[in-house]
C-alpha cells in the first residue's frame, strides 16, 4: 500500500491502514465523510459553529477509537454513531442548557409572529416553528427523522446505526411525523 491514500483505494484499506498508524489513511477517512457528518450535527444543532466544533469532537474521537473499530458495519455507520452519541452529550451538557435559556426568549417572539399563506416571511417561519417542535422530540425521534428525513437513508441502513430493528424504526418515525404534526398544529401551523 502506497503511503499517500488514493481515491480508489476502499474504505476498509483505508480504515486498516489508519488502524496501523497512518495519518494519511486517517486523513483520507475524515476528507471521505466530513461533509455527512457536519450535515446530521449541524441538523441536530442548529447552530453552525457548534456543529464545526462537534464535528471536530467527533472525528477525536473516532481516531482515538480506531483499535476498537469492528469491520462488522461499515464506518460510515460506525462513526454516525459516533456523530450521534456525541450530539446526545452536548444535548445533555451544562454549555447546552445555558444556550437553550438565551434562544428560548427568541423562539418566544417568534412564536407570537402572525402568519399567512401569502406573507413573505411564511417560510422562515415554518422553519423556525418546524425547528422548536423538533427541538422538543425525544433524541431517539431525532436520530430517525435526521437519518431517514434529512439524510435520506433507507429504514435499513438507519436500523444498522442505532443497532434496533426496522420495525423500530418505523414506529419512531410515524410516532415522530405525528408528534411533529401536533406541535406545529398548536403553534398554529396546519398542514
């Protein structure tokens, strides 16, 4: 194996050879899937800087973790987990709860903000009430509404990344499509 990683080379010899000490393998690895992961945190988050530094976290993480690294899922599905436990801490965190207390007087007055079909301003709205409502799902709703809704993934391959079964995920996510509906109906949304 040549020491600079190439495109062809897969994901399996690249993550080998990153197991074995190669930077540039590692390197390879984060350049791959940079992108995806930013996407499901910057979803969850909301908020690009901590997204960035989340991200961050999370490939630290991952190349700490590498020698426990099975090739039992791929890595894609390895470090999406990763991605999404490291989302839950931040979530639980002390820097969280004080950042949701300064939003929360926003969220307020955009709540109060009148809407109509023809306003121009619908949209962002839509968006904003969509983003409290989703703020307000449990993180196992949130997980499958980001890997099935935003990143597209079939039930299988979200099934494989939270490790529980498809009819799971089903049910998380007709049970998080409902929850969504009712809160965003009580904001004055319909659908």
């Amino acid at each position: 194996m040549s020491e600079s990683p190439s495109e062809e080379q897969s994901e399996s010899e690249l993550v080998l050879a990153a197991q074995g000490g190669s930077h540039e393998a590692f390197r390879e690895l984060v350049s791959r899937h940079k992108n995806y992961i930013f996407a499901i945190v910057g979803k969850q988050v909301r908020n690009r800087e901590i997204a960035e530094d989340l991200s961050q976290e999370i490939f630290v993480k991952a190349y700490n973790g590498l020698s426990r690294y099975r090739s039992e899922s791929s890595f894609k599905t390895w470090i999406t987990r990763i991605a999404l436990n490291t989302t839950h801490s931040y979530f639980r965190s002390k820097s969280y709860t004080q950042q949701k207390a300064t939003v929360s007087s926003e969220e307020d007055s955009a709540l109060e903000i009148a809407s109509s079909d023809h306003d121009p301003v619908f949209r962002k709205q839509i968006i904003t009430f969509f983003a409290l409502c989703f703020g307000k799902m449990s993180s196992a709703m949130q997980d499958v509404v980001t890997l099935c809704g935003y990143e597209e993934q079939s039930y299988e391959q979200a099934a494989e990344v939270l490790q529980v079964p498809v009819g799971t995920i089903r049910s998380r996510l007709n049970r998080a499509r409902l929850t969504l509906r009712e809160c965003l109906e009580r904001q004055g949304v319909s659908l």
